[in-house]
C-alpha cells in the first residue's frame, strides 16, 4: 500500500510529496521494520535496495511476518536534480532533524518524517558515499548508542561496523533524532555517489532480510548465517591526507588488508610525468575507504583505515 506521509505545494501548480510502500503480512501487531534512503539526492544505492526488498517481499509475502515500510526517497528534488542537499533551500537534509513543525518547509517535512518514523523496531537509513571517496559496505554508529545498536549491525552482514566518536553535527542527523526518541536506527554506507553498485546492493538487500529473519519477522529458513564484521572503535582509524596536489592513481579497492608500508597509491604530475608523492599505509589495517575522484588537492583524504590489533 503507497501513502503519502508529506504533501505540499511547490509555487508553480507542482506538488512536493513523500511517499513510502506500506508492506503488511501476518500479524498486524507484530513488528515494524522500516528502511530509508534518498536523503542525499546523489546517493543512489539505496534506491536499488528498496527496488528489490519491494519486490522480494511483495512476491514471497506468504514469508513476512508484521510491517515492512520502505521510503525510497526522503530528499525527490534533490534525486529529480541530482543534488545533495534539497534544490533552492541551501540545506543538506540530513542536517535539519527532528525538524519543526511551525518552520520553513523544509524544517515542517523533516518533522513529518520524524513522527512518521518514530515508534519502529528498526530502521535502516541508507547512504552511499560522495563522488570523491568509494566506501566497503559498512555501519556507522554514534558511540553513545553502540551498545544497543552494535547487536543488530552484527546481523546485518556488512564488512565494517565503525563506532564513531560524538560530534555536535550528527545530532540533526535522521539517525541521530531516531535514536533519540528510542527508535534503533542503523546507518548504512558503501559504495560511491551517483552510482549504483549491484553486488554491494544485494548483498544488503540479504543482510536486511537476514535481520529480519532473527527478529522473527522473514520466515525464510534458506538464508545462511552471516559472517561477523569487523568492529572498530573511532580512535583506531588512520586517515590519510594528501601531501600535494595531482592525479590520484591507484589499483587497490577498498575492502582489503593492507600491511604497514604497502603502498595504497601514487599522486602524479602528468605535464612532467613525474611522481610527486606515493601514498603508503602507515599500519597494518583494513582499508575501508579509498579515494575515488582522482583528481586531489594537498589536504584531500585519500584513505581511512582500521588498524588491526597486533
């Protein structure tokens, strides 16, 4: 069932709307799973995801067991224009929850989708990264909720699971208000932006029906266990900066181990086809971001890796 749970109307006879696909099966007081993307309008890996967890659930709906919301797309004019934030507001949507309900129209639909939200078992906001920097699949939680939400993330079947240090930003986060309301939200993140990145989107799609079958809600007894990710705490990632300006090029992809001195990549001149830095892991880690974009300025980050325990 499609509802619409935000309409408003734009200055030209055009409607603004956010809608969600309302799937129920089974008890109608059992649990409720709800999975949102398109915050960022050019983070597209989720609508693949939502894509097929409709579908998967809509042919095989005999195997649901409670209430699967998906909302594809949280930010339409920012996907309609391929654009982060919400077009002719200047806002980064994820940047304004929990919203406010007498504010400027942007502020009025992020409440909505708030009160919407709030009150499910589980929520999965999906992200994929920017153009610049390519991500493994991965879970990013707030230190101040890893105990609750670290269980669920291990059943998700990600490589990654980042425990990141509080920052005053990420409190006008989706996630972050979720949480706060006593609404368990996951962020996923992976793949890079304007892209859609097939295997990284099904392998989600199998995490998330995976989570689902342990919380009794998927009655599919073919799923195989997942393996455990890897938990990182927030001070034991190494960043990696550029140290000039140049061609970034590299062979590697993230989602390998790499050992102390490897070399990750070279930052080159192509007038004088000369080398002007080699970009090496400082420890032995998992590189789980990896520049992207190649073109790089001194500064730029080129790579994060978690340095695994000796």
């Amino acid at each position: 069932m499609i509802k619409t749970i935000v309409s408003t109307e734009l200055p030209i006879d055009e409607q603004f709307r956010i809608r969600k696909n309302v799937i129920q099966h089974g008890r109608k007081d059992g649990l409720r799973f709800c999975v949102v993307t398109g915050t960022h309008g050019d983070e597209l890996e989720g609508q693949m995801v939502c894509y097929e967890l409709a579908r998967i659930a809509t042919e095989r709906i005999d195997l649901l067991d409670g209430t699967l919301e998906i909302y594809p797309a949280l930010n339409p004019l920012g996907i309609d224009t391929i654009q982060r934030g919400i077009p002719n507001f200047d806002l980064d949507m994820n940047r304004i929850f929990p919203g406010d309900p007498q504010g400027t129209m942007a502020e009025q639909t992020a409440h909505a989708i708030i009160e919407d939200i709030k009150g499910a078992d589980l929520v999965i906001d999906i992200h994929s990264s920017n153009l610049y920097l390519r991500e493994t699949p991965q879970v990013r939680i707030n230190v101040q909720n890893s105990e609750w939400l670290v269980p669920f993330a291990e059943r998700l079947g990600m490589d990654f699971v980042w425990v990141h240090d509080a920052a005053t930003v990420l409190e006008a986060t989706l996630a972050h208000s979720l949480n706060s309301t006593g609404t368990p939200c996951l962020v996923v993140e992976m793949g890079v932006g304007q892209r859609i990145n097939h295997k990284m989107c099904r392998r989600l799609v199998r995490g998330i029906l995976h989570l689902m079958q342990t919380m009794g809600m998927w009655k599919d007894s073919s799923i195989d266990e997942l393996p455990n990710p890897l938990i990182c705490k927030g001070d034991h990632v190494t960043f990696l900066n550029a140290e000039t300006s140049g061609v970034f090029l590299t062979e590697l992809k993230c989602g390998v181990n790499v050992s102390k001195g490897q070399t990750i990549g070279q930052i080159v001149d192509p007038l004088c086809g000369r080398v002007l830095s080699t970009v090496s892991s400082p420890v032995d880690g998992y590189l789980f971001t990896i520049r992207a974009y190649p073109i790089v300025y001194e500064g730029s980050l080129m790579a994060r890796i978690f340095n695994l325990p000796c």
